[in-house]
C-alpha cells in the first residue's frame, strides 16, 4: 500500500477544480457533510450498493463503474422527479490500485458534473470491492413523483429503448445465436456499463406523471411496484413496446424477454392522465427522448399482456400469459450479472 | 435461500411498531426517501461502512454489530452537534439468516428508537457481509460543529473514558498479561461492541464548543485532524487523562497506548475557550457524563505532550515526544479488528 486512507481521498475525490455552485454548507473532511435544500423544496434520497460479481463484472472498465455507481443512484432520483444536489460515496477497495481509482474517479465526476451534483462525503475502507453511494435531490414540497399515484385508465409509458442492457448480459454469457456484430456488442455493453440517468425527463414528468419508477430489474417486475402500491392493475400492448435497433432481427422471444424482463437499463415507467397525452409528447421530443405510450392502468388487479390496444378485455383470445421468466430480478433469487 | 429481497426488507425493516414521530415525507419502499429539515434547520449528513474481517469479528453478535454500525454514525452526527433524524441502511449479505436479521434489526431499531431516528430507505444485496449506513440529523443553520474552529488557548476536552474499546480488542488478541477478568472483559468488549454515541453531548455543546470531533481512530490521531484543520497546535497533559478503572492496574505505558491511540470509543474531543470552562462542567454535570479537561490549543502547530499542565513550555524537559505507534489508525495501514 503506497498511500494511506487520507492520502488517497485527498489524491482521487478532493477537488480543487469543482465545476458550478458548491450544493454543501460543509463539505468532505469534517465528521459530517451538511446540505440545506432551497425554501420550499424537500430532499430526496437514494442508496445503491454496487457489489463486484453481483452487480458488475470484473472486466468492466473503472470509468464505466464510476459512471454506473453514481447513474443509479440519479436514476432513483429522476424517477422520483428530484433534480441531483449532492452524493456520498462509501468505497470499499481490496487494495490502492491508483490506476484503477483515476479511472473510477474519472467516470463519477464526469457524470457528477453533468448534474451539478456535488461529492460531499463518504467513507474509503479495506475489503472485498463495492461501491456504496448515497444521493440527494431536491424536489419541490408534495411534489415528488411516488409509485402509489397510478389511476385506472392512466396512460402507461417508457423511456427509450429498454432490452439492451439485458442484450449485452447475452452477449457477455454467450446465449446469443448468432452473437451480436462486434459495433452491437460495443453499443449494448455501453448501455449496460455505463447508463444515462433519465433526470431531465424525471423533472419535466413533476405535476405530469400519476406514478413513476424505473427500471432497474425488468420492466414488468418494476411496473409490478406500481401497481401494487397504486392498488390497481395494468394491460400492456405487446405491439407498442420500442424495440431497439439491435433486438430488432432477434426472435420475438428473445426481443420480449430483453424489453419485459431485462433490468439494468434504467429507462423510467410511468404513468400519465390520458388528458396529457399532448403534453407527455411535448416533453419527448422536448427532450429529444422517445416516449412510447405502451399500455394502460385497469381497475381491476393483475397484468394483462395484449398483442395491441384494440379489445383489451379479459378472457379475450388476445390476451397472453405472463411467463415466469418475466418475473422481477431479485438479489437473493435472480441471477448475478 | 427462503426469503426474497422484498420479503427480507418486509420482514425485518419495514415497521408497523415504528416509535416516535416520522421523519420521513416518504420512506421506504419508494425510489427514493423524501425528507426536509424543519424551516432554519439544516442536514448533516454521515457516511460510514463496516466490512467483516475489517471492522468487527465474525463472532460479535448481531444485535450488538446493529447497534453499532447506526451508533458510528450517530457518533459523526453528535460532533456535528446535530441531532439524529434518519438514516438508510444498505445491507450486503452472503446468505439470508433469519435469527442473525432478526437480532441485527433489533440491536439496530433499539438505538433508533432511543434517538428518534427513522429507517427511511436502503438496500439489500447478496456479497461479502458489509453494513452501509448514511445517518440524517437536524442542526440550527450555522451552528454545526466543525473541525475548523479551534482557538489558541481554547481548552481542549475529552468526554468519558477513551481506551477501554482498545482494551478489549487486545484481549482478544491475546496481548494482554495478565489477562482481563471474566467481568472486566465482558464491561470492555460491550464498549468495543456496542459503543454509546454522545448524541447529547454534541447538542448541548452547540454554541459552546469551538471544534468537536469523535475518536473514531485515536485519540491523538482524532485531535490531529482538528488541530491541522484549525491551523494550530496542542499541548496535552498525561497526568489530566482519564483513566478508566480498567485500566488502572495497566503499566502507564499501556494505558496512554489505550488513550491516546485506541479508537473505536466514539467519545468525543471538542476544544472550548477557557472563559466557557464552567458552562462545560454544567453540562458534564448535567448529562451525567465524565468531561475532562486534558489540554489546550497551542499557536504554533504540532502536538506536544506534557506530564503535567503547569510551565507547559516547548524545550521543557517535562515535554515527551510523541511515540509513532500513537500515530492514527489508518484503513490501509493500519491493523485490521
């Protein structure tokens, strides 16, 4: 070991070079990091724990988790329609690689910065690699998005092209016939490794969204929280799910099984009066985001998977069974990626 | 494994008995927490991990490992002089174990519930046993705690008895002739294991103390990030230590290696301006808690260590010279627990 715990936090996360307006009254190096959101907004939090072996694989590159640690944290924050303010980071090395740690550094600040959100604490310790990170927003008083807000008859939408990162996880396992084009596979690792949080659309979807979430472990396990919390149900028009570029010569199979099972991409579900149809495409092609409109909120409990919208009522031939390989992705069930 | 990731939050920490008044806007189970610190109110926040092999033995007991990864952060909040408010908890475990949760989430709630501090939001994960925690407290605006502060001929003040949590952890070594007693063992290793954050005493000291710190690593070591930060120096009296009557049937030498240098008691060092020398003994008085007076603020840096208070002059020949086995903990130098 060639630098001490101080050394190594004052080397690889201390900034001379803060880029915007410092969010923390007190920063990093005192007992506690102290924040205080503007009059009239409350904080919101998230805490993500990225294990090696669970949550990445070795082989990823350090920028990449840097980046990965940090977006899923944003992710939660733009699911709830916080704009990012400021981050802690507890970091738990097997030893001081200062390559490594540049790398790692690199990727978390380059992201940090996009958003304005500040590096105001943490903890560095010896141990098996994982990286804990705990992120605040500030969204205005009774305004953050919940998944408790779905209606019946509510629009029911996703973000971009979610799939992909459960494609690259494929790729990576080499269950893919044939296997993805070397420009595929690049293209689908990046959207697994290195993820862009949905925060732009997060805060344009406040006083818009019914409910929001995002897809962290599979868009139907995650969707499943909505409607749980909301105390409602859902049907899904199979025919309106974006399919991305690189899932669209895969069977119908493979396609559903990435875009309704796969987790890891990050994309937001949410839900929306069908009154602001208008609106929620506005603020899509506002954000240069494609929002598709992919099924709709039902009174009665349960989630029915439709080939489209037209009829979609129960015990109608076109309603499909829900397989059990959709089911979410859990921690101490599902697979490690 | 019995339970899945959702029925292991639902099952151990997510409560219906919850004690005290919420904190939370929105707590668990969403993807985020929301909160806000009352109007003139703001957030400090700490962060830190406990790895097994690193911070604590395989043998503690759960309830006991529960407490004490909250208390290490209330501990970082009480040098803040803020009072607790919420906290997440990210859990990374190798295996679900129903009676270790079970006595983790008490040893846990117990002390929450002692200081009103809810459980807001976290996560759970499968890998190498690891406990995460980011602690939220309350502090009037401007009136935290820092490291900063300290003062020229402030008095610098010492809460309890430092060393004994370094007692037991050379007990258990084995390094200690003669060894402990059954009872002195079982006092010193509940201090190690189930450490009492001065949650008080960091309020009450707000306004009163000039820089307050909690002796996570030593003593010496702790007392050092405040003189650096406050650009000064100390003069320390030994004869002024307190020594806890476990210790005093050590060789001196032991125990100043106890005090000085023995972390893991989370006691607090704060410095005071010697005109405030009453207002502190009212408030030891007041908590019942020991403070000891054992040394003053120097202007010129660099930690000199005297017998005794009287002609505390550098070139002295009662100054002694600070021994390098006093120098602080460190996670990547430093012993493992």
């Amino acid at each position: 070991m060639s630098l001490s715990e101080f050394e190594l936090i004052d080397t690889f996360f201390r900034r001379a070079d803060h880029v915007g307006p410092r969010r923390a009254v007190v920063r990093n190096g005192d007992d506690c990091a102290v924040i205080a959101p503007a009059p009239g907004m409350q904080l919101a939090l998230s805490t993500d724990t990225l294990v090696e072996g669970r949550h990445f694989l070795s082989t990823v590159s350090p920028a990449r988790l840097g980046h990965k640690a940090l977006a899923v944290n944003l992710s939660d924050l733009a699911a709830c329609g916080a704009e990012p303010m400021a981050f802690t980071l507890a970091l738990t090395l097997p030893r001081v690689d200062e390559s490594w740690l540049k790398g790692f550094a690199k990727g978390l600040f380059d992201l940090a910065d996009e958003h304005n959100c500040e590096l105001i604490g943490g903890d560095t310790t010896a141990g098996p690699l994982s990286i804990g990170i705990t992120a605040m927003g500030e969204v205005p008083a009774g305004q953050a998005l919940l998944r408790g807000g779905a209606r019946p008859d509510d629009d029911i939408w996703v973000s971009g092209f979610p799939g992909v990162a459960r494609l690259a996880l494929e790729a990576f396992r080499g269950s893919l016939h044939p296997p993805l084009s070397a420009e595929a596979f690049e293209e689908a690792r990046l959207v697994l490794e290195r993820p862009d949080p949905r925060v732009a659309l997060g805060v344009g979807l406040r006083g818009l969204a019914s409910a929001a979430i995002d897809v962290s472990d599979g868009l139907l396990g995650d969707l499943g929280h909505v409607l749980q919390r909301s105390g409602v149900g859902a049907s899904l028009y199979l025919d309106a799910l974006p399919v991305s570029p690189w899932l669209q010569d895969r069977p119908e199979a493979v396609q559903l099984d990435c875009i309704l099972a796969g987790g890891d991409d990050y994309e937001l579900v949410f839900t929306a009066p069908a009154a602001r149809r208008a609106d929620v495409q506005a603020l899509g092609a506002s954000l240069g985001l494609v929002l598709s409109r992919v099924g709709r909120i039902e009174a009665q409990a349960g989630l029915h998977l439709w080939r489209g919208e037209l009829d979609p009522w129960p015990d109608d031939p076109a309603r499909l069974a829900v397989p059990n390989r959709w089911t979410s992705f859990d921690h101490f069930k599902g697979d490690a990626t």
